[in-house]
C-alpha cells in the first residue's frame, strides 16, 4: 500500500528516472554473474575469476549509470577520476600486492 501510494504521488517517469541509472548499473553485474556461474566448473570455483570480472563489469556499467543519469563526467574534463580510483583498489587489494611483488621479485 505504501509502494503504491508512494508511485501515485511522485509519479512513475519521475521514479523511473530516479530507478533506472542505478538498474543500468545493475543489470550488467547480474548478467556477469550468472554467466560466470553457469560455466563455473571450467575455473573450478576460483573467486578471483569473479571478482575481477565483477569489478570491470561494475567500472565501465558505472560510467552506463552516469551517462543515463545525464552525468558526464568527460565533459566535466574529470573523466579519468573512476579508471584512476579503480586502479587505486585494485592496488591496495591483496590480489594487486600480489601482482606488485610478483613484479618486483622479477
């Protein structure tokens, strides 16, 4: 009763303007996931495989968000914030320390 209420008072374009950058953002994270589990037994379960395919899936369905929400972060000449800030998890995550002495110890 109070969803509906709630949508008979805002309006359903004024929620669905609202709802759907974030679904955009959503939608590619889902349809990687059960893709990646369908076939899951090839990589045997290794989270890895899911998480990096999670993270870029969720960087560039970032941008998809933004662009629909009407944010450009390019135009606002600041479009390499979000690769810079994923760079810097991925840095400062174990699997990026392990990269980075895999590196150095070459």
């Amino acid at each position: 009763t109070l969803f509906t209420w709630f949508v008979s008072n805002v309006g359903l374009d004024t929620l669905l303007d609202t709802v759907l950058p974030l679904l955009v953002v959503l939608y590619p994270l889902v349809i990687v996931l059960v893709l990646l589990s369908f076939f899951d037994r090839f990589w045997k379960g290794r989270t890895e495989v899911y998480a990096f395919s999670m993270l870029f899936s969720l960087f560039f369905s970032i941008f998809d968000g933004c662009k629909t929400a009407g944010i450009s972060l390019a135009s606002l000449g600041i479009g390499w914030v979000l690769p810079a800030l994923v760079g810097f998890l991925i840095g400062i995550s174990p699997i990026g320390r392990k990269i980075g002495e895999y590196v150095r110890n070459r």
